[in-house]
C-alpha cells in the first residue's frame, strides 16, 4: 500500500497499530527511495549538504524510526519489531555518515548493534540475524576508517570477520569476507608504517581489538541511557509527515 493510502488510514484511526506498522514501513522505504536519488547526485560531484533529498530522506527516516521503536516498545518480545528498528538505524546512520556528522551515524550505528546483539543472542542459530551483526560492524568500521580513527575501524573490521567467519562455515559461500578481510590487511599496514596509535608496544592483539569495540559500545550504551527521547514531538513530526503526504495528493488531483 502506498504512504498516502497509509497516511490517510493512520490519521482516520490513530494509535492503530496495524496502520502504525505499515506508515513505518513507507517512511522507511520513501527514505530509501530518496537516498538513492541523493547518491545519484552525489555521484554527479555534488555537494551532500546541499543535496535536498538527503534532508528530506532523514525526516522520513526519524518519522519511521519514532513509529518503530514505539511499536517494539509495547511489545519487547516481538524480535520482528525489534528487526525493524534495527533496520532504520542503520539507514539513518548511512545518512548521517555521508553528510559527515559522525556523532550522528555513531549514535545510530551503535544502538542498531545493540539491537542486533540482543536479536543474534535471542536465536543463535538465524543466519539474518549474523547478517545484519555482520553489516551494522562494517558500517561502523567504514565510517571510522573515513574519520581516520584506524585502530578502531581495524578491532570493527575484525569483529565483522568474526562474525562472517562463522557464516562461511555454516553457508560456505560468503563474498564480503574478502572486502573485509583486505580492508583489515590494509588498516595493519597503515598502522605498522606508523605504530602511534598503538603505543610502544608496537603490537596488535586480537584481545586489544576485542576491548576497543567492548569500550566503544559500552559508552554508547551509557549515552542512551543518560538520553530522554522526545516521544511526543516526534509523533507530531509523524503526523505532519502524513498530512503532508495526504495534502501532496489533493494538490496532485486538483492539477
């Protein structure tokens, strides 16, 4: 179903979770649609600040994520629902990477790990959820080896090879392995031609690596749980969302 037909249902009987669930879900996709036209310009050479479908993929992606994560909350067992969430922050961190706010992406980032920590330790056994561990740790390595913070992305990177190592075993087919492999590879030659990062010692233990990322997230949990979400103000960024879809098509039929 389209948003403006979800739109028009949610706002006919709000607090439906059945509608909650579907707007989500179109804000969701509507936020990918426009980060695909975003990277189409981007890859153009223009500039993503000023790139307005960025801005306009990022409400989309907040208006999605307020629906979701209230939706998961009234109902902590769902792993469905936990899923979703999972998935919208991990495209509102994309965003936020390419637009250079690293607090922004990390802040995200780090919460959909969580996420997909507490999702992967529910059934160990489901290969998605090692997928989508496996993706959250690539993207947070990818946007720390953008910021030049490369002992950081290494331990993310060889978290994410941990991770798809057991994948290979159970699929025996799993192609990001090498990306990710060679990226490591080359985050230890930088390191090596320039040891700073790592002190005197001069050496990288996979335990050393396993403490940074332990250290990273442990502070990002601390940080959300010192954060008050705004629940109100972002249902009403849900509901303006959905009229202005619902007017969009009035102005489209009045043509």
């Amino acid at each position: 179903m389209s948003l403006t037909n979800t739109a028009h249902f949610y706002l006919r009987t709000p607090h439906n979770a059945t509608w909650e669930r579907e707007l989500g879900w179109n804000l969701n996709k509507i936020g990918d649609i426009k980060t695909r036209l975003a990277n189409t310009r981007l890859s153009h050479g223009e500039n993503p600040r000023d790139i307005d479908d960025f801005a306009q993929a990022l409400e989309d992606f907040s208006g999605s994520l307020c629906v979701r994560r209230t939706l998961s909350n009234g109902a902590p067992h769902d792993m469905l629902l936990l899923r979703d969430v999972s998935y919208t922050l991990d495209r509102l961190g994309d965003v936020k990477a390419t637009l250079e706010d690293v607090a922004g992406a990390e802040a995200a980032l780090f919460e959909s790990l969580a996420i997909r920590r507490r999702l992967l330790q529910s059934n160990p056994d489901d290969l998605r959820y090692a997928y989508d561990l496996a993706a959250t740790l690539q993207k947070l390595a990818n946007l720390y080896r953008a910021s030049d913070d490369k002992l950081l992305a290494l331990a993310l990177y060889e978290a994410a090879i941990e991770v798809r190592a057991k994948l290979k075993q159970a699929t025996r087919d799993d192609k990001e392995m090498h990306s990710l492999e060679q990226a490591a590879a080359s985050l230890r030659r930088q390191i090596a031609d320039d040891p700073s990062d790592i002190g005197s010692s001069g050496a990288i233990s996979m335990q050393d690596l396993r403490s940074k990322v332990d250290e990273r997230e442990t502070l990002f949990a601390q940080r959300r749980q010192a954060t008050t979400y705004d629940t109100q103000g972002c249902w009403r960024s849900v509901a303006d969302l959905a009229e202005r879809a619902v007017a969009s098509e009035a102005t489209a039929s009045a043509r």
